[in-house]
C-alpha cells in the first residue's frame, strides 16, 4: 500500500468513528445521516457503504428512530398525529413505518393531552363564546397536529 491508500483509510476511518458517535449520542435516521456525512464531501458510493454498515452495526434503524421521534414529540411537545407525521415525512421515512409507529400513540392519553391544551388555553378566558378568541383557539390546535374533528368535538364538550 501507498501512503496515499494509509492516508485514506485512515481518514475514513476518523469519519466512521465521527459518524458512529454521531449516531450512538441520540436516534437519527438516514435522512440525518446523509446529510452529516455530506459535510465531509464523501462521494456518493462512500456515504452508502457508510450507512451500510451503520445499519448493520445497528447504529441506524429507521422504525426505532421513529418510535422514538413520535414518543418525545407527543409527550414533551405536547404536537398532534398531523404535526408528528410531517416531521417524519420530513425526515424521508416511509409511509409503512409511519403508520405503525403513530399507531403507538395511547388514543386516551392523546385525548386527554388535547383537553389539556383546551384547558390551558381557555382557563383565564371568561366569554367562552368569543368568536375570535375560539377560532384563535382552533388555529393554534391544528398547528400543534391536532386533528380538527376532534378539537370541535372537544372544544364544545370543554364549553358545556
């Protein structure tokens, strides 16, 4: 071997440890990964063999990012199935794996943390039947995820 090939080797192998530190430190999925992995001008084929063996290592898995990514979303952000499915459509996750993972979320919990917002929202608010104020209270719910079915349903439950 060259010094040139030693040299190369070497790098590549700062760059997969970088990049399986990247990946131990918290989820992330491919999409993620990629996009790191292009910061260190790889060629194409290289940023491939390198999220080969990341998933075969079990450094990347696309349905254990995903359940992760729904759990932190709903429990600490408090976002609805709709917000929560763009983020990982966003993330370029398969449709398949979406649809199981959001399945995880408990429907009674997602109801129950709705009521929350809704309660939240309109604690200090004395005149319920403000027009503005109730579609102010719609608009911030659907841009939290919420499905809009349920905060109507959930909203004149909340009133009466």
């Amino acid at each position: 071997m060259t010094k040139k090939n030693i040299s190369e080797i070497n790098e590549d192998n700062k760059i997969l440890n970088k990049i399986q530190h990247y990946c131990a430190y918290q989820e992330r999925c491919v999409y993620e990964v990629k996009l790191k992995l292009l910061e260190y001008n790889l060629t194409q084929n290289k940023i491939n063999d390198i999220i080969e063996l990341l998933k075969n290592d079990n450094f990347i898995n696309e349905e254990r990012f995903a359940l992760a990514y729904v759990q932190g979303k709903f429990r600490i952000k408090k976002w609805g199935k709709n917000k929560i499915i763009a983020g990982l459509k966003q993330k370029k996750i398969s449709d398949t794996i979406i649809q199981n993972v959001i399945k995880n979320i408990d429907n009674d919990k997602y109801i129950k943390t709705l009521k929350q917002l809704i309660n939240n929202r309109i604690k200090d608010k004395k005149d319920l039947h403000d027009k503005i104020f109730l579609n102010k209270t719609i608009n911030y719910l659907r841009t939290k995820g919420y499905e809009y079915h349920l905060i109507i349903d959930n909203i004149y439950n909340f009133e009466k």
